[in-house]
C-alpha cells in the first residue's frame, strides 16, 4: 500500500511539473493571453489587477 501510495505522488509531481512546464513555454512563445484579449486598439493605461481589468483614469 505504501509502494502505491508513493508511487502515485511520484506521478503527480511529474504531472505537475509537466503543466507548469507547458505553461511556462506557451507564455514564453505565445505571449501573454490578457494582451490578446485586450486587442490592439488599447493602449498602456489598461492594467491587469486582482484578475480584473481596469482603466485608468
């Protein structure tokens, strides 16, 4: 039982690692999706905060 258990945290840290692995690498060469949401008619006064965005005034 001890082997299984170990054996499926091995597994789910490989998991893990390989997500943020992904992630890492799509925001590396994709580039940030909030900029593709934005769209290109916005300009530097749009912040991204608390996973809100916000105008500034």
């Amino acid at each position: 039982m001890l082997a299984f258990v170990l054996q499926r945290l091995i597994q789910a840290v490989m998991v893990m690692v390989s997500v943020a692995f992904i992630a890492f690498l799509l925001f590396q060469y994709v580039g940030d999706p909030v900029l593709f949401m934005l769209g290109q008619g916005n300009h530097i006064e749009v912040i991204m905060k608390d996973g809100k965005i916000y105008k500034q005034d």
